[in-house]
C-alpha cells in the first residue's frame, strides 16, 4: 500500500541528499586538491633547488593564466 504524501517527503529527502555533495566539495575536495599542489611544489622545489625559474613558474603557473 501507499500511504498518501510520503512521495512527497520521499522527494524532499532526496533534493537535501543532493545538496551536501555540494558542500562536501567545497569543503573537503577543495582543501584536499590545496594540499596536493603544495605538496606536488614542496617535491618540485627539492627535487628541483638549483633552477629557481622553474620552481617560481611552477607556482605562478595558474596565475599566468
């Protein structure tokens, strides 16, 4: 059976399930991929520490843009 106007809350538990996506990606993903490209710059500059043009084009590189 149905009961009448649990589609509803159905529909509406769905939209709030669709928008902490959201804020996992804002919160957590975004964050995530900062670490990463510090990290990625730390292993260039140590792997890299005589060319210093390189390390400071590696930084400003999405600045450049």
């Amino acid at each position: 059976m149905v009961i009448p106007g649990t589609n509803k809350i159905k529909i509406k538990d769905k939209t709030n399930l669709n928008r902490i996506p959201l804020a996992l990606n804002i919160f957590f993903i975004f964050p995530s991929l900062l670490i990463v490209y510090i990290y990625l710059s730390e292993e260039m500059r140590e792997n890299v520490s005589k060319n210093e043009k390189f390390y400071k084009n590696f930084l400003l590189f999405p600045l450049k843009r």
